[in-house]
C-alpha cells in the first residue's frame, strides 16, 4: 500500500475532531504524493488558460482552454474512486488507477485457493470479471457550479464565528440534499481557500464496479512498505476496473444484469515513451495541502505537533508490539494498524526531517513579510485583517493543542464506538437535514461497515493496553492543555480490566444493535464504555463548540486574508491556487531527476534490471518467475527506451501531487496517458507544506512498463486490444 | 582514519602466516581503495610507452616516455611514505599526503593543551615545525634495476617447494644486504608477478620528517568511520610534512641542526580544475591485489574465507565490547583494536556484497576458459603446466583453511608476543645474513616498537575473554582443517585465568627485557605463555614450512602461468600489468560518476555546502566555525568551479587504486597536481580481485578545496607561496 490515497471518509468517526486523525485509524492510509519543477500548482481546470504561455513553454501542445473543459476530453475522462484517482480508458467504462486504490477488490475477490494477491487477476472475458464490492466505486463528474452566494448569503461580521459555522454547513448540507435527487447522485460543496468560494459538484456514482486486471502484488507492490516514499522504485501499481449500469444506462446495485457504461471519453495511450525533460500532465483529486500556512503555524507544527505525533505513534506502536508479542493471531489483527502507523510515522518524520533540513518558516518569513508590507498599502475596507487573522490562528493552534490531549483521552476503540454511537443517538433526534454532518441518513451505510469492520483490527486485551498507556502519556500533558475538566471524567488506570472485561461493545453484533437504540437505553446503560461516552460527551460538544466557533472565525478571516494575497499576487502577475481540497485539480511539469543530496543524483527513470538487482526471496522483493525470465531474455519489444537501452519502470516528476493523486493520469503534452502517480519521494514529504522546487519529486508508473508487463507476463491481450495503444514507429 | 593506507610492515608480528593478518592486529589499517573506467590497471612505470595510445585518446597530453622515466619529471617527485603515497611539491622538501597519513605525527604532537588533532596545526615558520617521530619517514626511490637473473639463477625445476622458497629469500636477503651500504639506504627486492621477475629498488630512506600542516580532523577526517568507504564525502583529507637532512644533504638522525631536503623535482599545483570526464593520471604505491586469480580462488573466497573472517570479527567484536562494558578505560584501551577491526569487516562484508551482486567467478571461468582454450595449441616446453597450477592451487587453499584455524588457536596478545620473542631468540642463533626475515638487525627497532606499543591496547582480562572466546571458535572448526597435533598443545578454556594471572608478560618492561635473552631462559622459563609459545613452537614452524613448500611451488608455477597469460594477451595486443606489490605504479582514468543502483547516480563532485548538509553537534560531523562562515558567506574567490557554481570538495575517477595508494599525487594530463588519492566507494571494494570498469570509483581530494581551506580558514600563506601554484585566468 503505498501513501497516494486520500481517506477523508473516515474521519467521521471521531466526532468534532479535526488533529491527529491519523493517529487513530486503524486502516487510515493517510496519504500524499508531489513534485513541481518551476511548475508549483494544484490548478482548478478553469485557471488554465492564465498558464497558457507556461504550458506551452514546456511543451504541452494541448490548448489551455481544451483542459479547462471539465464536459470534453481529455477531462471528461477523469474519474474519482473516492480517495484514489483514475481515467477511463476504453469507451466501454474500462478504468486504469493504481494497484493499491483497487486492493480491496483483489482482495476480497482473493481465496487460499484463488489467492489473486500474489498471483494476479486477469478477466479474459467481461463475464469474468470480478465484483468490487461495496467500497469499489467510480465518481463521475457531471457538474460544477460555483455557488457562493447562496452559502454566504446574509452572514454578517457581527455573527459569532460557531453561529457563522453552523450556517454554512447548514447551507452546505442543504445544498447537497437539493442535489442528490436520487441514490446515484453524489454531491458536495467543498470551500476553495477556506471559503472564499464554494463550488457544488455533482458526481455519479457508480456502484457495480468490477475488477478486470491486476498483476501480482509481487508487481503491483514490489518493494512494499520498505520502498515506501523511497527512490530508486520499480513498482508496477496499476490495475484495471470496469464501471457497470442498469440497461437503462444509469448507475444500478450490483447485478449481472448490468452492462459496461458507455463512457463518454477515454484517454489514449501513448508508448511512445517519455524522456528525461519532457513535459507532463497530471490530472486527479488532490486531497489536503496547507501551502499557506503563516509562518507561525509552521513553526507550530515543526516544533509542537510533529514532535508530539511522532513520540505519541512510537509510543503506541511500542505498546501494540508488547501488547500482541508471543500471539500471533493478535499480531494479524494488528497488523494493518501498525502498517498505519507506521506509514503516519514514516510522513510524519519526513515532515520533521524536512523541517530540519531547510528552514522553511524562514522562507514564509520573508513571503509574508512582503505580503504584510504591500497590505499595508492595499488593505482595503478591514485594516485590522492581519491582526484579526493573527489573533484567530492563534486561538486555533491553542485548541488544535487541546484536541491533540483529547485524542490521548479518547484513544480506546471501543470508546471511539460508543461514542460514535450515542452521538448518532442524539444527532437522530434531530431531522435528518439538521443533523451533523456525517451523521445523517446518507452517512448510515458507512458508520455501520466502519462499526463492523473494527472486529478485522481489534483485541478488548491489547486495546485495553494501548488506552491506558494513551491514558498515562494523557496525564502527562502540561494541565494548561489539557481540556477544561476532562481529567475528572477519565476513568482510572486500575479501572480499565473491569471495564473490558464487562463491556459488551467488543462483541460486533451487539455493538450493532445499539444502532437505533434511544437515548433513553444509553442513559441507563450499564456498559462501561456507553457509560464512558456518555459521562464524556458534554466535553467532547465542548471542545467541538469551540472548534466550530474558531473555525467559523477562521472562514470569516482567511477567505479576506486569501483574497489580499490573490490580490498581491495578481500585482506580480502570478494566478494562485487554492489548497487542495478533493476536487478534480491538473498540475503539470516536467521528468526530472533531482539531488537530494550534495554528491547524489536520482532519477528520473528506474528499469526492469533494477527489480532484480533488488531481488530477494522474501516479501516485499520476490519477483515473479515469468517477469524474471522476460527480464532476462531482454524480451523488451516496442517498449524499450532508446536511451536506456531497457524498459522503463518507474519515472520522476515535477509535478505538484498530494494524497488523493494515486492512481492520477500522467499525460503527455498531447493529453495522451504515459504513466498513473502513485508515490513521491522521501524528500518531498514536506511538499504538503512548502513547495521546493529543487527537490520535490512525484512517482509514476511508466505506461510502458505496464503494457510490456501486461504482454509479456500476464498475456492481457484482451486490454491490450480494448484500450488504443498508440505503439512507437520502428 | 580512511583505508587506502597500507600496512605490510605489522605483519612480521605473526610468524609464517599470511591469511586473516587482519584480523588479529590492532592497529592494522589493511586497506585498499581505487577504480579504472576503460583504463584498469596499476602499471609500471616503463609500460607506459605502450599505453600510449590510450594515455592520448583519454586527454593526457604528457608523453608516455615522460612518465617511464623515473628519475624525471614529474615520477621523480613521487614519494613513499611507508603504506601511504605522497609527493613533493617544493623544492625544499615540502610534502603532500593525506591527513589520515599524517595522522601519528600530528598526534604525537598533541596535548589537551595544544590539541593540533581538533585545532589543526600550521608552522608559520621553518622554526615552528614539528618533529613527526620516528615512525614518520620519508622514502625517494633512488635505483631501480631488475634483478631477476640473480634471483633465480640455478634454481631447478626439481627442487623442492620449500628448497626453492628459502634459496629465492636468502638471494633476496642477500641482494638487500649488498644493496643497504648505509642507514639511509632502504631496499627491498619485490616479486613482480609472483617471481617472473625480481626488481631491487633502492631508496632514500628520510628520517626527520616534520609535521608542517594539518587541518583541523574535522575537516581532514571530515565524516570519520561513519563516511568510511562511502560517496557521497566531503573530506579534506591533507596535510604537509617537510624533509630534513644533515647539512651534507644526506639523510641524518633528527636534530635542530639538520636543513630541508632540497628535493630535485615537485609538483606544480594546478588550482585550474577539473570537469567530469576529464582525464587524470594517478602515481603511488599500492600494496597488494588479487586480480590473476583462479576462478577456484575467487569461489573459496567467497564461500569460505570471506564468511568464516566476517563471522570470527562479529564475534571477536562482540567478545570485546562485553568484556569493557561497563569500564570506560578498558573501552578506550580496545577502541583502535575495535575500529581496526570493523574497518576490516566492513571491507569484507563489502566483498561479500559485491560477490553476491555479481558473479564474478562466472566472469573468470569465461576468461579462465578463453585463456586455457588458446593454451592447449600454445603451451610451448611445460604441457602440465594448467594441471600443475591447478594442483598447487588447491594445496594452497588447504593450507589457506589450516592457517586460518591457527590464527584462531593463537588469538591472544599475549601469546603472539611470546612467540615473537621465542622466534627472534632462535633466530639470533643464525648470522644475521641467514635469519628469517623480519628477524634480522634491521627488523630489531620495529619489533620494540611493537611490543612496547601493545600497552596502548591491550588488558589481561580483555585478552583472556578473546582468547577463551577464539578457543572456542577454533574447537568448533572441521577437525579435518584444523591443523595436524595442534588441538593437544592448547591450554583448557578453565586454565586461562590462572594463566593471564600468572604471566608477567602484561608488563612492557618485563615483556621488553624477553629480547636478547637466550634460549635456555625461554626454554626453563615458568611464565605460562613462555611456556605455552615454546610448546607451541614447532607445530607453527611445521605450518610455516609447509607454507614455505607451498610458496615455493607457486614461485615455480605461477610465474609460467604468468608468461603464458602475457603471451596470450599480447596476441590480443594488450598488455598486463602485475599484481600490486608496494612499488610505484601510475594509473589512469577519468573523472568520472557511477550508478550504484538502478535509479540512482554518484558524484563525481560534492562541494562545500554538502558539509554542512552533514553538520550535526556530534564528531565527525562538526563543521569548524570558520570553515562554516567561509561556506555561508560563499567567499569561494578563484577556487569556485564554474559549473558548480561553489567549491569542490573530493570528486570520483575511474583511475585504479588499492591499499598504499593513500596520499597519491593525482594529476592532470600535463601532469599538475589536481588532487590527492584517499579512498574508494564500497561498491568498489571487489575491485582488488576483479576490475568492474561500471561501478569501480576512487575517492580524490580537489586540490581546489585543499587550497581554499589553506586560503580562507587556516590562512596558510606562507605554503601558498611555497609552492608554484598556478590559479585559473579570471
């Protein structure tokens, strides 16, 4: 599993909690991916056209105003898997994304007898092809429309920030429901720079996808967790899904009634191959970056929240390796969530190993200096902006400290589940449109597989083990950040084997079947945990009052604060791009290579050779005996590269990517797909942050690597013949 | 302290033994270092002129018939330092070497007041330089004449293996003898492919050498162990010594009345630089190389010696830190022994590596076959020879496993010092002239030297537990290999405490006054590793013997292998080099990057900014404050590479180098020095057995950094000027 998934979705399990979310999801594959050369942008397809001489500077033929048409190819061939990002490509719903955005499918799919994991999967015909299952599903965008004024409409500047917060998502959640007219309708309202607009996106969401291909993990993820935000990297990370619809052509439940949906556009794709230099597009669903941090939130997160992160997951780790030493079945069961962590811990010291190599508040120093001297000039109407948004970060780094304790407070699974369960016990009193987000009729489905899936990761012993010392590290924390009058409510270390060994939540049926139930049976429950979470939930609101209130200030102050320094920036001639957000963004760039350190070059392409070379017989670097023996035949075909004189693995970019990017097509500069991202380096961890240029650095996979796999390996010349393979002249 | 010294003079400690020297001296800094590109080869001088082709098409504008030359420019400016390279660089005996080969007389210099190893040190006059000690010599080769008749004159092709060993070294004894007239003369009579021919070289032996300049180690052991083997580097690897002579301008004992050498050649120091791919010729004085050797001699090394030496360190290594766990005088006492010790398996992990990553007795049973094939219609008068080498070959190897055991089951100090002792009281019943060598008068003050040395590392109780340990070690060895009758002359693991109590040997002056006593003393002598050295006396000599008898085959053998190689290789036109043998050889190659990995480029420059990529607090990577405000301040005047853009530090070449080739003159094509040998990349380290052009690097100093640090942070102007340097037109 590699990190370029965005996972949002989970979230909501954790009521009012916007920190260190990561920490505490089992299967979070929080994620990220990037790179730019000269070429720093998340592009909202309709900025294009302001970068047209940049484009074509780097030698994007394509027109700029061809992408910024989200209805005609090639961005009409852009899908979201939810998290993950793909690109049709065949008129038949055949879609291509990384191998890890389909693992679930695989492995559902996946038997001791059929183990498709490690020997792949390949449908020779349409009837063989696989269901995906309830979480293998492709977004379709069908509409965008910029809908501002109706969220803004009639907020004043005297509203409190929680009344102005609770508006908006009001607003937002209207919104939406006015436009899921139907099951397969999809929408969202996300704030692009923290409000200064608001877009509705309606997608389809097609919910019988089926996996077509795959090649062995053995390919699909050599290297593994090892090779993770590593370079040289020679993973082949693709895989093949098929989008299916009733007859009538609209999104169905899963039925082999269903037919292929006539995809509207595909991607060509192109083996003619890349060089060193040449330009590149990425188009995809970025999920979350914070380019335009001030220098004082950098500060904050270098010094305080990355320190803590990464001391509270080594912590947790440690007490999950004692916890489950010496059982094995405990240790599988905790298997995904130590990969978790461990992927968040890998980030999370890049991030502080970046930090500490390159000064980056400094550079914020000397931008917002600038910013601040031209302001003074240019404030416009609110003079006292600067100050009002220095004030307002301040109170949230303050919190943003509080809920990191909280989190320490709440780190038991079963207390996560209880809560989560009362919580939507309350929220149901309440009509569904004014329920909290992410506790309304539409969120059902997924509480319940969230609810279900826990058992796949949980052990009442270890989890006991895990609280109590969150609880210990918890009591630790300076009492002038610890929330108002939590301590009083925790329950004491030596009560914790009581309190396991009698709740009943562990059990999944019956943790179920408090779905639904009153408030009235949670109230009078006897279950240590219902117990817990009730006692608790008053600070819990508390604290998410507080979040709603700061972060209602926040919407009202930076959207101000965004639209001076969009000002600022226009005054140089430079467009600006908002934070990514989930929503469909191109960045473009160029194959490079990059010096990640004085005396080292990587890149830009890795080769067949090189999967040898790393060859073992153990797990991650096993290859499989059929590429191994085309390896060494030099069976390379159309597909080797005249420089390299081999085929093409892997490649680097400068493209600017984050998590959410997996599985994003990588287009040539006649928007032809040469590779999918699905990684960035070690180097570029901090990319989410500051966006050096020099050596941020996006993975692909390069297309011909696939296609000779695909041919010379798996012999999935069915797909080879249903997509349109644009092959070299001899 | 990098690894590209040489050290064959501490072998003569270990009576009759040539496998795992390494292993059991202290302060061995068994080295090696080097790479060639197209260009292997370390030649001697007067092959040049058939090089000559090659010497132009690479850019090395210097005529060929210059560089055979050794008694001119620029050969006669290169100097042997004893295991280190060196040259002069002024006409008054101003030399230039690598810091790590400087390293003794700056530390015997040093005081905690006066910390030159910290501090640097810079004599600002001729008054102001240091004595080196008498460990720090300085040889100029005088005379080279090829001796080979009166080597081998009379000797039969019927002799014995040992009769003709011991006939060829009292010659060579005898020849030394003849040649010595006077203190200041050294020679030496080295095999040239193992005794096809015999060169007697007269040197000049200096022996008031001065320590003139060093860089702080900070800078001239910038990385330490940890960089070891390693590229990227950033090493100042430097410093001056300066020869001294009596007033006659022959060598004398030092004394404040003696002058400087007036050297009759130098090097010009050319501050011009250089650029990738440009061509570089490289003069010093390797020590030993392997690379004529038998496919049979490359599969026991990998498959038994390398292993059985890597496992016998880990665990002498581990034997060590448990025996000074917990008594800091005792770790300082092992701290060279363990860091010789890890020098020396990191070297032989990194032939393991690179034997494992490419089969290189594949690649010689390809050449092994051609050479055999074309030998079966060219064999000339020996038909039996391939049969006969083979034959002895494997006698060889037999005896390799006998010696290792051995080693083994005389693991002690204590023991070893012993057996010297006993060794050189029989030796001394001889004349002089017929004493083993390394025994004779002229070995005396070098084995005081040692003996005396031992107290610097070395505890009884330290000694017993490695000694218990090796025991046990040799118990477990395949009773087939160990060594006939030896298994009954060793003391029982429950004896040696009593033993090490017993033995006065621990005390330097007690084990000092052992020299010159006679054999009745030893031989009545009660001290258990007296007695225990006397019991074990004639099981070593019957090894020794039959090593000799081995030798003395391989002496008849191999030189009649040799010939027919070179035979075979001239019809192919190419000419051979011998294996390195400690005498002077000129290598050529260029500057020149490699791919480690597939994805992944080195060198060939680092520049100064990558030291402070690498400043921690922590040795060895703290950056000198000046050395810090030079680079921050990118004061880099004319030293700055235009390409670059900053100053470069150490850069890659393809030149071949080895052990002993430390502190060589690298030069230009016009022959001006442009940078110092110190070191080679790990991946090169199978290069002493096999030349892989790809990936095999040696690690030079740019002359350009070297002159910078004089220039901006040591201010040593007075050398600046000193020497003839010729600085690149603005």
């Amino acid at each position: 599993m590699t990190q370029e998934r965005y996972t949002p979705a989970l979230f909501f399990l954790i009521p009012g909690l916007s920190l260190f979310k990561s920490i505490v999801l089992p299967v979070a594959l929080i994620g990220f991916a990037g790179a730019a050369f000269a070429d720093e942008g998340q592009w909202q397809p309709h900025q294009l056209p302001q970068l047209k001489s940049e484009l074509k500077r780097i030698g994007i033929t394509m027109p700029a105003e061809k992408l910024a048409d989200l209805g005609k190819h090639p961005m009409s061939a852009m899908v979201s898997l939810g998290g993950c990002s793909a690109s049709f490509v065949s008129p038949d719903g055949l879609v291509v994304t990384n191998h890890h955005c389909a693992y679930g499918a695989i492995q559902r799919n996946s038997t001791p007898e059929k183990n498709y994991i490690v020997n792949g999967f390949l449908a020779r015909t349409r009837a063989e092809e696989l269901p995906g299952g309830p979480n293998t599903l492709v977004y379709v965008t069908e509409k965008v429309e910029n809908v501002t004024d109706r969220v803004l409409k009639g907020l004043t500047p005297t509203m409190s920030g929680r009344e102005r917060h609770e508006l908006v998502a009001a607003r937002v959640k209207a919104l939406i429901a006015e436009c899921e007219t139907d099951k397969s309708a999809r929408c969202s309202v996300p704030a692009f720079h923290r409000g200064l607009e608001y877009y509705r996106i309606k997608q389809l969401m097609i919910r019988d996808v089926r996996l077509v291909h795959a090649p062995s993990d053995r390919i699909g993820n050599f290297g593994g967790d090892i090779d993770n935000y590593e370079w040289p990297r020679q993973t082949g990370d693709y895989a093949f899904l098929r989008a299916y619809v009733g007859k009538d052509g609209r999104p169905a439940d899963p039925s082999p009634d269903n037919v292929p949906y006539k995809s509207k556009d595909f991607l060509v794709v192109s083996a003619e191959g890349l060089k060193n230099g040449d330009a590149i597009l990425l188009a995809g669903y970025p999920g979350r970056t914070s380019r335009y941090k001030l220098p004082a939130e950098i500060r904050f997160a270098r010094d305080i929240d990355f320190p803590a992160k990464a001391a509270g997951i080594t912590a947790d780790l440690s007490v999950i390796a004692a916890a489950t030493h010496g059982n094995p079945a405990w240790d599988v069961r905790y298997a995904s969530v130590a990969k978790s962590l461990n992927n968040v811990l890998k980030k999370t010291q890049g991030l502080m190993d970046g930090f500490a190599r390159k000064d980056i508040a400094a550079i914020k120093d000397v931008q917002d200096a600038g910013f601040r001297a031209w302001h003074q000039t240019h404030a416009g109407a609110n003079k006292n902006l600067l100050a009002e948004l220095d004030g307002v970060i301040g109170q949230d780094m303050a919190l943003q400290r509080q809920e990191a304790a909280w989190l320490e407070a709440t780190h038991s699974d079963l207390l996560k589940s209880a809560r989560t369960l009362y919580r939507l016990a309350l929220e149901r009193q309440k009509p569904d449109a004014q329920r909290e987000s992410g506790y309304q009729e539409r969120d059902l489905s997924f509480i319940k597989a969230r609810l279900t899936r826990l058992e796949q990761s949980f052990v009442p012993r270890v989890d006991e083990a895990r609280y109590g010392a969150a609880l210990a590290r918890y009591a630790r924390i300076d009492a002038q950040v610890r929330p108002q009058d939590v301590d009083a409510l925790l329950p004491a270390q030596d009560a914790l084997p009581a309190m396991y060994k009698a709740s009943e939540l562990a059990d999944t049926a019956k943790r179920l079947a408090w779905i639904g139930k009153d408030l009235d049976a949670f109230r009078k429950s006897g279950d240590p945990f219902i117990v817990l979470a009730v006692r608790m939930h008053d600070a819990g609101m508390a604290l998410e009052n507080r979040r709603n209130e700061i972060d209602g200030n926040l919407e009202r102050v930076i959207p101000q604060y965004m639209a001076a320094v969009i000002a600022w920036k226009k005054s140089q001639g430079k467009p600006v791009y908002p934070d990514a957000n989930s929503t469909l963004r191109v960045t473009f760039g160029t194959v490079a290579p990059y010096s990640p350190r004085d005396g080292l070059v990587k890149g830009p392409f890795t080769t067949v050779e090189g999967i040898l070379e790393k060859e073992t017989d153990k797990d991650p670097f096993i290859v499989p005996g059929a590429l191994k023996e085309a390896i060494k035949a030099k069976r390379y075909g159309v597909f080797k590269d005249a420089a390299l004189g081999t085929v093409p693995v892997n490649f680097l970019s400068s493209a600017d990517t984050t998590g959410g990017n997996s599985g994003s097509a990588i287009m040539n500069g006649k928007g032809e797909l040469v590779g999918l991202n699905f990684d960035s380096t070690y180097e570029s961890i901090t990319k989410d942050w500051y966006f050096d240029t020099a050596i941020t650095r996006a993975i692909h996979v390069d297309i011909r690597y696939m296609l000779w796999v695909m041919k010379e390996v798996d012999h999935a010349d069915n797909l080879l013949k249903e997509m349109t393979v644009k092959y070299p002249k001899k």
